[in-house]
C-alpha cells in the first residue's frame, strides 16, 4: 500500500492531542496552533513524537520569535554532527545490509556476522542522526524538541534499551496503552500482560508482519523476565494512584556491568535481524547458518562498503600480497569496532557542550562538506517506512 511519508509518526501526534482534549488537557488551543504542531517540518516523518504541551506552549511565547545567535550556531552544529551520523556511517553500513539480505543462501557464517553487526550500527546511526538533525533544525528556529535517544547501546538490560531508545515512542506507548490499560496496579500477571500488549502495539506500528509482531513480542517476553527475575518494586506515578515496576537500585560489580550490558547487546542484535529479515523464516534460516555453518570464508561484495580507497594499492605497494576482500574485511572490522567505541565512550547530543568557538566553525564546517560531498547516491532513512 502507498501510504504518506512518516503517516505513523505524525498520526500519534494527533491521537495525543485528540485523547488529551477528551480529557480537557489541551488549554484551548487555536487552529492555527494545532496545525503548526501537527506540520512542524524538523520532526514530520521521523519524530521525534511531540506533545502537544511540549510544543505549543513553545510556539505561544514571542520571546522565541527573535532570531538568537546561539541558538542558531548550536542547531546547525547539532544538525551537521545527525548529518555526518547519517551520510558517512549509516549509509556505509547499509550497502553492507543490502547485499547480505539480497543474498543470504549464498552468505558464509562470517558474512551474515557482518550484515547483522552492520545493521544494528546503520539502525542506529540513521534513526539517532535524523532525530539529531530534528533537534538541530528545531534548535535554529528556538524551539527545543525531546530527546529520543540516551545511548541506548549503553544498556545494561533490555528494559534499560527501551528508556534509552526511541524514548517518545517509549513515552507515547506508557502514557496512552500502558497506562490505561491498567499499568502495574494489578497483581504480577496483569502487569505482565499489559507489558505484553504494549510491545505487540509497538512491533504493529512499524508494520503489519508477522517479523514485527514477533519482534515487538519477545521484546515484551524479554522485558518480563527481567522484571520476574530482578524482582518487582513500585514507585508512585503521576498523582498516586499509578505504579510501574522499576529494577532494584544494588551495587553492581563493573565486570558484571560489562557483562550484562555485553548480553543485552547481543539480544538487540538478534532481534534487529528479526526486525529487517524478509520473513520470519529467512530470520530463523540466517541464525541457523550464523550458528551451525563452518563458513568462515568472507564474500568481497559483503565487505566492499568499507573499502578504503587506495589502500589496496598501498598495500601492494609494499611487496605483501593479501587478497582484495581480507584487506576490505579487516577495514570492515575496524569500521564496526569504531561505531561500537562512538556509542559507548562518546557523549550523545543532548550531553555534549558546544561552544561558539573557531575550532568549532571550522570542524562544523569541514565536516558539513565532507557530508555533501559524500551525498552521491539516493539515501534512504530507514524510519520513513515506519
């Protein structure tokens, strides 16, 4: 079916407002402020998903309708750092994804490790860039949007992943599913079949398949089982009379950190497989291959994306003589291990300090061109779909 562009995102908007004017929640708003708030160009098509009182009250103060330097130098700084996470390292990666599904029969173990580390990266680095690119745009014209990500990559367990990714989906879906449906202030089992449901919700707005049914369900499973096996406290939600299960705050020793954080990765992986596969059986049939095929040899198209050019012949150059595709391979895997430094030791959009500064203007201006020229080719943002 040909839908509009982004219809979820800009439709969950609207159903905020809808369900918080039945409430009496939204202060009169005119015409003109809705349909601002409902076209506000920065966040249409990719979110992030925007309340009403988030944005509105924003639009109504004149103080912001006063062109502001700084603002402006932070948005376009902001803006160019979503950009290069798009242009120079998603759209890498998703050359390295597109060949790997296209050809999954014909992948080796060592190819389908590289198409599944590739795409939780591209996943990440084009949904987190575009929401950057949002906030950056919004941040020029003076208005500040939520933050949707808190490297999310960073979490120690699967309900950790889901406060640090995609957050205003995570907040639409607590505040107008969860919530009403009873949230946690039944007995175990029904919070356990609420959680349940809201992650089926979430899997059914990125698409009717039967791939994001499953995903958004064992999401969920994951998500009770950690609660079941953490234990259950409850904590006063809004005025009282909501509760919500939240982990027990213990001392944790580092390596254990580490390892916890190291299997969660490891979870969001496979089920990000799930999420892009096809079909659920071309899901199953890639981990089967991943995990019971002896293929280590690595296919050149597989890695061809992280080719660094020149380097072959410099290689050369030197008297050795290694084949085209190892050379690629081993930039692949330098390339993976980069994305997997910047989202676990870099600060996120919303920690970083900017600084109207020289050194600033010339890396922000530096780093724009290289994105332009680097703009070739069609590129695609995965979430448009959703």
């Amino acid at each position: 079916m040909l839908l509009p562009l982004g219809i979820s995102f800009f439709t969950f908007q609207q159903l905020s407002f809808v369900i918080d004017s039945y409430r009496g929640e939204t202060c009169g708003y005119g015409l003109i402020e809705y349909a601002l708030f409902v076209s506000f160009f920065p966040q249409l098509v990719a979110g992030p998903i925007v309340l009403h009182s988030e944005l509105v009250p924003q639009l109504r103060d004149t103080k912001r309708r006063t062109p502001d330097y700084e603002n402006l130098s932070t948005g376009l700084m902001m803006f160019t750092l979503g950009l290069s996470k798009k242009v120079l390292i998603a759209d890498v990666l998703g050359r390295c994804v597109t060949w790997g599904f296209a050809n999954t029969e014909g992948a080796s173990a060592t190819d389908l490790l590289f198409v599944m580390f590739s795409y939780t990266f591209q996943i990440y680095f084009d949904f987190s860039g575009y929401s950057d690119m949002a906030t950056g745009l919004a941040r020029m014209f003076n208005l500040a949007l939520p933050q949707n990500f808190n490297s999310p990559y960073k979490a120690v367990t699967i309900t950790d992943f889901w406060t640090r990714w995609h957050m205003t989906l995570t907040r639409f879906l607590r505040k107008y599913v969860y919530f009403p449906l009873g949230g946690s202030r039944g007995d175990f089992f029904v919070t356990y079949r609420n959680i349940l449901i809201v992650f089926l919700v979430s899997g059914l707005w990125h698409g009717a398949n039967w791939t994001f049914v499953l995903w958004g369900l064992l999401h969920g499973i994951c998500q009770v089982v950690e609660r079941f096996f953490v234990g259950r406290t409850s904590e006063s939600e809004g005025t009282g009379t909501q509760t919500h299960f939240q982990e027990k705050r213990v001392s944790v020793p580092v390596p254990l950190t580490h390892l916890r954080r190291a299997a969660t990765f490891l979870i969001v992986n496979v089920l990000w497989l799930l999420f892009r596969a096809d079909s659920v059986s071309q899901w199953a049939f890639i981990l089967n291959r991943m995990v019971n095929s002896r293929d280590v040899y690595i296919h050149e198209d597989a890695v061809r994306a992280f080719k660094v050019p020149g380097l072959v012949s410099a290689v050369y150059g030197t008297g050795l003589w290694y084949p085209q595709r190892k050379i690629y391979a081993i930039c692949g895997l330098v390339f993976l291990v980069m994305c997997l430094l910047i989202c676990l030791l870099t600060k996120n959009n919303f920690e970083r300090e900017y600084r109207m500064e020289k050194k600033s203007l010339v890396w922000c201006a530096g780093l724009m061109v290289l994105c332009l020229i680097s703009l070739s080719t069609v590129s695609v943002f995965l979430y448009f779909n959703f």
